[in-house]
C-alpha cells in the first residue's frame, strides 16, 4: 500500500513542536509533543497548510530537551518516499541518545504522520482515496487501571455513563478473586474484551511478571476476553499453549514490524497494532497487508495521545479494522475524574475527512 502514496509531493516551509501536558486516570502525567509541518504562503492568500503529528515518547525530559532544542532542518520539497529516506540520516535526538531504543520510532512516527497529513492536503486528496479504501464508523473499547489497591469504582462509574462501554483491563498480581468478582458484578463478564497482562513489558513502570496462578484466574473468569503480552515461562506455557487459550492470544509490545510478527512463539491470532512502534508509514502499511492476508484480526492502540495522535489512530482503525474492540477511545476516557456526555461506541465518521485526521 506505501507505493500508492509514496510517490505524493510535499514542500515543508518550516518545522515547530508544541509540548502538551495531561492528567490521566492512570494517575500520571503524560506529557507529549506536537509536531507542525507548515508549507510555504499560497501566493494569492498567504494562507500555509499545515501537517501535524504527535511524539507519544513516554520520558518527559525528552519532551522538555526537544522544546529547548527543537528538530533539524527538514525544510524543502519532497516526495513521502524522499521524506522517509531523509529522516534514515537524521538523528531526532540531537541532545543525546533516548532511554529506550524505541522511543525513536515514536518520534520519527510523528514526523512521518505529519507528513502525511501535510502532503495529503497539499494534494488535495483523503487518505481512503489514496489508498483505495472507505471510512467506517469505529467500535472502541476503553482502558483502564484499577487502581492500587485495585477496586471497580472506576468501571463502576464509566458503566453508569455510557451502558454498552466495553473494557480493556490491566490485570496484575493484586487481582485475587474478590477482585474479581467485584469487576464481574460492576460491569458483567462479556464487557471485559481485552486483558493486557503487560508480560512483554522490560524495565518500564508497567512491567507485570509472569503469573501462572493470576492467568489461570483471569483465563477462567473472562473467557471470551482477547488476552494480550503474556509472558511465556516454563510456568506459563501450559496455559498458553492450550487451544482455546491460543485463538485467544494477542501481542502488542514486541511488535515493530513483520520479522517481530515471524518471531512470536506461536503465529499470532490478533495483534494490537500501535503506528508510533513502528515508526515509519511503510513498515505500518507493510504490516497490515502481512497480516490482512494472513488473516490476523488487528485492533488499534493508544497510547495516552493528548493531541492530533488519537484522531490519526481513530481514522486507521476506521480505514482497516473498524469492527474490531480499538483501545481508541475518545480522549475524555482517559481523564481523572468521569465526566458526563461521554461519547458512546461505536464513533461516527465525520461528515468532513481532511487529511490524516479524524
């Protein structure tokens, strides 16, 4: 699919960052950054399209030293091919090297996705059109922590708000029966859709070690629920390797493109598919078709989008896999305290789609 829109011009004027700062429910502060790819003055409006894209780097510091420093000069004309090839020889953290490898996918992801966006509206085109493909309206799920201790107020709340809302949960070793129990009675058991046991996690604030006691608890009482990133032990294995449990499994955070994909344990039912892990649009699009021909139902993930970030995962959902539970829910979701008029699943496609956003 990259070749059908590779070859789409684009002419960048300049290049700024805006830093966006949130309060999440996960009770952190989450902190991104915008990126802006302006193009040059029309001559007879002076009007300058623009292309944004979002940095979902998870260290605030980078955040902080990319607002000081600002990006190289990524000024000039280009085709999305060109640009791709350009950002292969630039180094996006100047000030010195990330934390995690992987944090330069996330920022290259939001060069990328801005330049999509700019090029599509200096074209004057809408990425469906480019691709061949039609919008749909979006079911989401939404995500959520527990707390510690954890407790089911939050699913509580949520549920009184929006009825039908279904749930994508973070089991962790807390979760002993009354736990449990207590979720299956806030909110019943078909409304938990995912379980992300975090196992693939290493030395983030999330990591979650292998359980065979808290997955054979959350196996049995959600048993219609994807279950995403076990970690596969000697301990584990058993479990997993069971046919019910294998249709079930999904597998997020060691997914950067297709050799990932061949290098799983087992070939992949579902997969959580996240654009900023894979950093650039060829080796996203190149996913997808390895995975719609292999059959692996795909789903979108977020991953705390403050800004343009949430729309663009929305509108791929939309484009590729709108009927699946997307962790993409609407922003609001992810706020400390529950609010009323919270949009309700699935989401409807805007009566206007201009460029990569939603």
């Amino acid at each position: 699919m990259f070749n059908e829109i590779a070859e789409l011009s684009l002419e960048i004027a300049s290049v700024s960052t805006d830093r966006l700062e949130r309060e999440t429910s996960s009770e952190f502060t989450r902190v991104t950054t915008e990126v802006t790819l302006t193009g040059p003055a029309d001559k007879s409006t002076d009007d300058r399209l623009e292309g944004v894209g979002e940095d979902v780097t998870y260290e605030t510091e980078e955040h902080d030293v990319l607002a000081e420093t600002g990006l190289p000069d990524l000024t000039g004309e280009y085709t999305l091919e060109s640009f791709a090839g350009t950002l292969d020889d630039v180094d996006l953290f100047p000030a010195g090297a990330p934390d995690r490898e992987v944090f330069r996918n996330y920022r290259r992801w939001a060069l990328e996705s801005a330049a999509v966006d700019l090029a599509l509206r200096q074209n004057d085109i809408t990425l469906e059109d480019a691709l061949g493909r039609s919008l749909e309206s979006v079911r989401f799920v939404t995500s959520t922590r527990l707390g510690d201790p954890p407790t089911a107020d939050r699913l509580e709340q949520l549920h009184a708000q929006v009825p039908n809302l279904e749930f994508k949960l973070d089991p962790t070793p807390e979760w002993d029966d009354a736990v449990v129990d207590s979720i299956q009675d806030a909110v019943g058991t078909d409304a938990i859709t995912i379980l992300d046991l975090k196992g693939q996690y290493e030395g983030t604030d999330v990591d979650v070690p292998a359980d065979p006691d808290l997955y054979e608890r959350v196996l049995e009482a959600f048993p219609e629920a994807v279950i995403e990133d076990p970690a596969v032990t000697d301990e584990t294995r058993p479990l997993l390797e069971e046919p019910a449990v294998q249709r079930r499994l999904s597998w997020d955070a060691p997914i950067h493109g297709i050799e990932d994909i061949k290098a799983l344990p087992w070939e992949p039912e579902w997969l959580n598919i996240k654009p900023s892990r894979f950093g650039s649009l060829e080796s996203l699009l190149e996913t997808l078709s390895y995975c719609a021909e292999r059959e692996i139902t795909m789903y979108g993930g977020g991953q705390f989008e403050l800004g343009v970030g949430r729309g663009q995962l929305q509108l791929l959902a939309s484009l590729f896999y709108p009927d699946t539970p997307n962790d993409v829910a609407p922003g609001a979701y992810n706020d400390p305290d529950v609010s009323d008029g919270l949009p309700e699943s699935p989401l409807e496609v805007p009566a206007e789609q201009v460029g990569f956003r939603w």
